[in-house]
C-alpha cells in the first residue's frame, strides 16, 4: 500500500497542542493515519539549514522539519510569501512589494526543501502539497526526477488575471504549477480564475472540464471546500460554561450578543465591520442598549506595518464608537486583542445570538461553519457572513451580505436579531446538513481519492495518448 506524504509550510507534531488545535491538522492527520506517511515542513525555527532533518515517529506517521536560515525566512516567508502572494491573492495589489530577492528566496527554499524531501520519497509515494508558500514545489521535485502523484492544494482565494498577471513573475509562477498532477481550490470561481491566468499566457486545452494541458504539462483541476469536525465541536459548545462566563451571562440579563473571531489580518474586513456595527446602532436605534458587539481578533505578524496599521485603527474605531453610543452601564462594542483557547469559543459561539462573519475576501473561512455547528440545535443564533468568503456557496441559508456595504451588513444585523424562531430554525438546519455532509474527512478523503486515481508520470511517458484519455475520466 502507497504511502501519502504531506508537505506544508509548518507542521503539526503530536506535541504541538498550538499548531494541532485547528481542522486542517485534523483533517491531515485523518489523511496520514489511513495508509500511513510522512508529514514534511518548516520547523517554524531559524537556524542551521544544513543541520540533519528532526524526525519523530508516532504510529504510522513520521514527521520531518528543518530550520530556514535567517535570509532565506525573511525572503521566503516574510517578504514573498506574506508581503507578495497574500496581500495579492487577497485582491491588495497595493499592499505588495515585490522584491527581485525576495522572489529568488522564495524559489531557493521551495528548491531546498524539494532537495531535503526526495531521499524521503518511495516510489509508489503519493504527495500532497499545501498552500501558497510551496506555488513551485512540484516543478523543483520534477526537475530532480520525481514522477510520483503530486497534488496541491490551495487554501486561500486565487485571485482573477486582472491581479494575478499584475505579479511580475505570474507567468512562471503559473508554468511551475502546471507541473502538479492535481491542483485543487475552494470554490469553483477559484478554480476558473486559475485557468483564466493560464489561458491569458500560453495555449491551454482541454480535454472535458478538469484534465488540461499548458505548456506541454498535463493537470487536472477540481474544487474541494475544505470543512470541520462539527461532531466534536457540538459536543464541546455543549459543554457547561467557566464559571466567570456564567457570571457575565448572568450579567447580561436580556442583552442580545452579537460575536466575532478572526485573526487581525486586513483581509478580514473587521474595520469595515466596525463601521457596519455603528450604522445599526445609527439605523436601527431600539436597539440601542440591549445588544452588544464582541470582536477577537488576535494579533498576527505584528511585526508588519499594514497590520499594526489595522491595529491602531480598530482601536481608534471602538473608542470612537462606545465614546459616541455607550451609556452608563452599557458598553456596545468589545475589541480584544488576544488570543483565545478554540474549545472555549466554541462555547461563546453557542451563546452568540449574531455569528457576525464578514471578511472582505476569503478562500473559505472556518469560523462560518464552526458556529453553525456551534449552535444549539432548538435555539440556534443567525449566522451574516460575507459573500466573498468561500463559505458563502456552500452556506447559503445565512444572511448573505456585501461586506463593503455597511447599511446592507447593519440591515442583515437587524434582521438577524429579529429573526423568529421558524426560520432560525429552518435556515440553521439547512446549513448544518451542508457541513455535517461536507466535513473535514470528507475533504481529506475526496482529495486523496482522486489524486490517487490519476496515473503517475512514469507510466505516461510509457503510453501518454491512452493515459490523458484516462485520467480525464477521473470521477468528482
């Protein structure tokens, strides 16, 4: 039996409770333990490169990480990574800055981890790379002669030709990615993007609407939205309240809560979120004194100017925002700035009124569905989430809203306090069918499945016309 070996930027090992905590580690594991493999990444430390491999073993399953060098960290992750791709996957071209350096960084590491990885490789491995960190991993693995089953998936949004080409290394990001076998998306506007920029380059054909060919490389193309474990997370929302919880519930009396977690990042639209909380204080003033607005939002790379930028103005805008509406004993808005352990969450979302879930653009966004499944099954709160969240076509029965529009989101808040029991109903047990059906084994195992079904390149160079025909009946 094939092993699958993962890679990914970090790593998730049986002792790193911080990393193992969210879906994908999950969801990862689920995919290892079943034909047992190797899960390859970043240590998340600087150090000696050049330094053997850490290996540990537990099961079926060994982990492997290495250190990057403090040049190759800040090109490759800080500078290429986070301060290119993301802002310009995230439709922030004004936010990049590319440097020449930073792109031959990101290239130089992704070719010493694909150096690192191969004496690791079997032949009958299966490989599943992860996420926009490792764009041209497979090409490094190909140029040193690994023709196993390569998959990728992307986790965040690909964005349209318009912002993509606007990246001066588009072309050659985009040749590199052909050299998968499989590249999945989240949604299927994700998917069409992705062709579109390859189409606007070079010659692109088809044989049916996943198996394409572009610069003489063979791939295939399909949509897998990533989802939860909603069985655990029910079970955890169930769990009794801490006592310092229940005081303030208790303190609360009939006050209505509206409820948001993300991590402090600008394509989560949380100042555009604070805008469209003060047009319902402003529209809708009943409601003035009886509800309240929590938002978490932990610090991420703090280190960054666009984020302690976001930082400072969410700030500014809950001061200006209470000073303006608040009233003696009642404060409508709570920012907290720090991180919370995800099984006490999972309780505050149950007890949330309002799921308020509007970034500004999204590869998917958990944090919809973990409140769906959050919810309590007689009494469920009113989820509003964003259209350009990747949620959104899948969670259709939420309040649908243009994040942009903040007399849209507070008019979706007023409705989503003023929701009858009926429909609360109706529209959560919609949406939970929807993440019971697609959870996080689903997406492991559909994913799995149909790169394994794809034919190696070592055989297609055997018998290349029947191979192409075959692999384009690949079933989704």
């Amino acid at each position: 039996m094939s092993r699958l070996v993962v890679v990914s930027n970090r790593i998730a090992t049986p002792d790193d409770r911080k990393c193992s905590a969210g879906g994908l580690a999950v969801g990862i594991l689920g995919a290892l333990k079943s034909s047992g493999g190797l899960w390859f990444g970043w240590s998340g430390e600087t150090g000696d490169e050049e330094a053997p491999l850490q290996q540990e073993t537990s099961g079926n399953i060994t982990w492997a990480s290495f250190h990057l060098s403090e040049q190759h960290y800040e090109q490759y992750y800080c500078q290429f990574s986070n301060a290119v791709l993301w802002p310009a996957f995230h439709y922030r071209l004004d936010l990049v800055k590319f440097q020449r350096e930073a792109w031959q960084g990101y290239l130089e590491v992704n070719g010493i981890l694909a150096e690192k990885l191969r004496p690791l490789v079997e032949p009958d491995d299966t490989l599943w790379v992860h996420d926009y960190h490792l764009l041209p991993f497979a090409s490094e693995l190909r140029q040193r002669g690994v023709d196993n089953r390569i998959g990728f998936f992307l986790h965040i949004p690909f964005p349209t030709p318009e912002i993509f080409n606007a990246l001066p290394p588009h072309t050659e990001l985009l040749q590199r990615m052909c050299d998968y076998d499989l590249l999945g998306f989240q949604t299927e506007g994700d998917r069409l993007a992705f062709l579109e920029s390859v189409a606007s380059q070079t010659r692109l054909t088809h044989v049916g609407s996943h198996q394409h060919s572009a610069w003489g490389r063979s791939f295939r193309t399909a949509v897998y939205p990533i989802g939860i474990e909603p069985d655990e997370i029910a079970e955890q929302a169930a769990e009794p309240l801490p006592p310092r919880l229940v005081e303030l519930k208790q303190e609360l009396g009939n006050i209505r809560n509206i409820f948001s977690v993300e991590r402090l990042d600008y394509s989560k639209g949380l100042p555009e979120r604070f805008q469209a909380f003060e047009a319902l204080l402003e529209n809708y003033p009943q409601h003035r004194g009886n509800i309240r607005y929590t938002q978490i939002a932990p610090t991420s790379r703090g280190d960054v100017q666009a984020y302690q930028d976001i930082r400072h103005q969410l700030e500014t805008e809950a001061g200006r925002i209470n000073g303006k509406y608040g009233q003696l004993g009642w404060t409508p808005l709570y920012y907290l700035n720090q991180h919370f352990e995800r099984r006490l969450l999972m309780k505050v979302f149950r007890h949330a009124d309002v799921g308020l879930v509007t970034p500004l653009r999204d590869g998917m966004n958990l944090v919809a569905k973990e409140y769906v499944a959050a919810q309590d099954p007689e009494n469920p709160g009113v989820l509003v989430l964003s259209e350009f969240a990747g949620a959104a076509q899948e969670l259709t029965s939420a309040l649908i809203v243009n994040p942009y529009d903040r007399d849209d989101v507070a008019s979706a808040m007023h409705r989503a306090l003023t929701m009858p029991l009926a429909e609360r109903l109706a529209r959560h047990g919609e949406m939970l069918e929807v993440v019971k059906s697609n959870d996080i084994n689903h997406w492991q195992r559909s994913f799995v499945r149909d790169l394994k079904a794809v034919i190696p390149r070592s055989q297609l160079r055997i018998r290349r016309p029947d191979a192409i025909t075959a692999m384009a009946g690949v079933k989704r």
